[in-house]
C-alpha cells in the first residue's frame, strides 16, 4: 500500500511539472487584470451572497498566469461537474475509437434452423442502444435479429438469457437519492442497458369522456408491460394545459414490476410520462425477443436442460466510438452514460467493472494529472448524483489542462456543451461574447451549480476556469448569472 502511495505521489509530481502553474493567489498584472478581479469580487461578495460558498479559479495556461482565485483548494459538491473526471478518464484510459461490443451467442447445436438452446446476450455496458443517441432504440436490435435470420435461425427453441455480470456493483450509485430512483436521470445501469434506462408511456385520451384511453409504449412495445387502468373525463372550460397529463399516475407494481397507468385524462389530450426500467437487463432482453418475433423469429421461452452446451457467438453489436459517446454524455449531461463509462475503466482493466475499482482508477489518474487526491476529489460516483462526491476548483482545472495537452483534446473540446448553441448551455451566455466560444460542463442538483471549461479572449488566449457554487438561498438564476457574466467578461478581454 505504501508502494502504490509512492508511486502516486510520483506520478502528481511529474504532472506538475508538465502541466500549469496555479498559484494560490492571482498573480499581478495590467489594469485588465485588476478590472477583472474587481468585477468577479462585486459580483460573489453581493449581500445575497453571503451565505453562499464560491469557488473560483481561472487561469492562463500557456502564461502560468493565475487570473483569478477564490477558494480554489476548498471542497465543492460538483453536481455534474463529477462527469469531467470521468469523461476525462475514460478517454485517456480507453481513447476516442473504443467501441463497446455486446455478443449474441447460442448455448446450443442449430439444427434446421432451430437453436436447440438459448440464445445468449452478453453485454459489457454499451450505454449507446437508445433513441438519444440513435433516434431508435429499436435499430441495432432489429439488425441483430436481421443477422439471425440470415443465418437461416428461424425458432429458438430456449430463452433469451442476459449472460455474464460484467457489472457486479449495486444498479445505482453510491449516495443517490431514493425519492428520485422513479426518475429517467436516476434510472438503473447494468452491463445491458436499454434506453438509458427507461420508457415513454405515450399516453392519449379518447374524444369523449368515458371513451377508452390509448398508450403506445415506446421504444419497445414490449418494455414495460402497462396495465391500462386511466379513465378520459370530459375537458374542463377555460384556459387549460394540454399536454400535461396531470391527473395520471405511473406506478409499478411490486409483485411483478408490471407498470399500472391510473388516473383521469381530459378527452382529447394526449402526455408522455417517463417511466424508469426495474431490472435493466431484463428490459434489454424483452426489447430483443420483441425484435426477434418481428422479424418472424419463434422464442419457445423454456428452460434450457443444458446449460453447460457449447457456446459459440452468432452476432456482435459494436456501439458508435467513444468520440460520439462523449458528446451524447457531456452536452445533454447524460447520468446514465456517465455511470457506464464509470465501470467500463474498471472492466477493462480489472475484468470486473465493481464502482470501488473505478474509483480508484479514476483517483489514480486525476493523481497522475497533478490533483491532489483524496485532499481535492473525493469520488463516489461516476455522474455527480451522489451528495457524496466533492472536488475542488483546483482539481477541476488540472483535469481540464491535463486534456487541453492531450492528443484527444480536439476530441473532448467539441464534446462539451457550447454556450448558446447546444447542450446544457444553449440557453445561457446568447448574445455575449462567450456564445459560440465557451466550452463548458454545468452541474445542477439541489444547492449545487456548477461551470467548468474553456474560453478563448478577444485576443485569442484559451483560458480554463472552473465556477463552483453550493449553498444559497436566491433563486438558482442568480447563481447562473454570476458564472454566465464572467464567463462572457472572460470571452471579450484583451490579455496584454
């Protein structure tokens, strides 16, 4: 143990050597510099403020120069900010090309088109097999069962099995929040993940009241499986929300996990309500026999009385690359993926993708980068849900200069969201200077925000910063506004 310190303590020392300088006080410079300095204080020390924790820290990376820094060695709870030293992680460890490969195997002999046996899914955590990141779900499982069929199966005379635990851990992560498991961005991972983990219940009220309600499920028709028990009641008079679905309650049943819909929907309205996945790789293998029976493929669904038959893999399904990965996991901020790529380092490296491992891995690696770990970073998840994980401004910024020297760097800038273009931020900083130039991940859970990346000047020098805020008690706006004027006060300077 002391060996691995060594080796750790080594490795932060010879980081530091290649990467920024950061001071623990602003370095002196031009009036710019002092302006700057004096518009951030006015705007974290406002009286509305005071109750609040800011950490900031910006820096010049090619100069050395410390432009700003307040709190910057402190302990922040980051939010989603945690998915920078994931995301980071992942691609140093596993680089842009690496794709995911979920196998299809049979346990079994084919004979005239029938596997005698069952049919075999052996995921490793591909997060790719959604409607995010593919517009359907449904479309590398439907080619999966294209596959099958061109190898003339036509009966499988088994089941459709999840194989392997390539995932041992716990479905959710250490420290979330049990009143938000119900919640798409709370859903449960394993190493077969359908949908990021959760449904659309597309619900439509019948013309009249007392008329049938329709639901279509989707992606899969099939996952999950929905006892219709809502009612159409006439439309109220007035202005009134459609859209909304008020009056209607997803719930699941705890005998069976079966999904009840009850409730009351106006006549002539329609809602969508998201619906979580119990047992994720029960839900990925229903979407696959759904896929199969489509394409004319028989499923007999019994035990198989062999389950020590000859295994040979019939299909494999390869995800996008990690480069495409990144950006469906930073822009939107992506928990699910984030979680997946948590454990993948671990998998990879290990052969077991266990949460404990891949905290250590991350650690390790935020360590070689310079962070002072577990001062700095304390890791306890791969998505910042947890209320566990803090990092300090300090350990975000090494992380972000880590990847600015980087040979991936082109690819993990263009993953992160772009103010007042896409993700996140598409919304914020339109109409400064900081649109179309900050590069940046947010974070956002109750009494955390968090925005962290890079800004280039007026005068073209690429600056990296990191704006962690916990604890107020105005209105999350207010806090927005702080990091979104600086940054945008960032993006118009002038460095002489």
């Amino acid at each position: 143990m002391n060996r691995i310190r060594v080796m750790l303590s080594l490795l932060g020392l010879a980081a530091c050597a290649k990467s920024v300088s950061i001071a623990p006080r602003p370095s002196l410079g031009s009036g710019t510099n002092v302006a700057l300095r004096a518009m951030i204080d006015s705007l974290a020390d406002a009286p509305e403020f005071s109750n609040a924790h800011w950490g900031i820290l910006i820096v010049d990376p090619e100069r050395g120069d410390t432009l700003y820094s307040r709190n910057a060695g402190k302990l922040f709870m980051p939010a989603s900010n945690m998915k920078i030293l994931t995301s980071a992680t992942a691609l140093a460890q596993l680089g842009p090309d690496y794709k995911y490969r979920t196998v299809f195997a049979a346990r079994g002999a084919i004979s005239n088109g029938t596997l005698n046996g069952d049919l075999l899914v052996i995921g490793r955590g591909d997060p790719s097999v959604s409607d995010h990141m593919l517009h359907d779900a449904m479309i590398p499982l439907r080619s999966i069962a294209d596959s099958l069929a061109a190898r003339g199966i036509h009966h499988v005379a088994g089941r459709v099995v999840a194989a392997g635990n390539a995932f041992p851990s716990e479905v959710f992560g250490f420290g979330w929040t049990y009143d938000d498991f119900e919640d798409s961005y709370s859903a449960p991972i394993d190493e077969l993940l359908f949908n990021e983990g959760f449904s659309e219940l597309h619900v439509h009220a019948g013309a009249r009241a007392g008329d049938a309600v329709r639901v279509d499920v989707k992606p899969a028709r099939s996952v999950p499986i929905v006892r219709n028990q809502a009612t159409t009641i006439a439309a109220p008079t007035g202005d009134w929300r459609r859209g909304r679905g008020d009056g209607l309650r997803a719930h699941k049943d705890s005998t069976n996990w079966d999904v009840i819909l009850d409730g009351q929907i106006a006549a002539g309205d329609s809602a969508v309500i998201e619906v979580t996945h119990h047992d994720p790789d029960a839900a990925y293998v229903a979407a696959v026999r759904e896929a199969l029976r489509d394409k004319g493929i028989t499923i007999d669904e019994s035990a198989s009385t062999d389950t020590t038959a000859r295994v040979d893999t019939l299909a494999t399904l390869s995800s996008p690359p990690m480069s495409e990965i990144l950006k469906a996991l930073l822009k939107p901020s992506q928990n699910q993926i984030a979680e997946m790529l948590f454990r993948t380092v671990a998998l990879e490296k290990y052969g077991a993708g266990r949460t404990d491992s891949a905290r250590s891995i991350v650690g390790a690696q935020i360590a070689s980068w310079g962070a002072a770990v577990p001062s700095e970073a304390v890791i306890r998840d791969g998505s910042g849900l947890s209320r566990y994980d803090y990092i300090s401004p300090r350990t975000v910024v090494r992380i972000l200069d880590a990847m600015r020297r980087s040979q991936y760097f082109t690819t993990y800038y263009d993953a992160l969201p772009i103010a007042g273009i896409d993700g996140t931020i598409r919304n914020r900083m339109k109409g400064t200077p900081a649109q179309g130039n900050v590069h940046a991940k947010t974070g956002s859970v109750a009494l955390a925000r968090s925005l962290s990346g890079y800004v280039t000047t007026a005068d073209h020098h690429m600056l990296i910063f990191s704006f962690l805020a916990n604890n107020w008690t105005v209105p999350v706006s207010s806090v927005e506004h702080v990091q979104d004027a600086i940054a945008a006060r960032l993006a118009g300077m002038q460095l002489r």
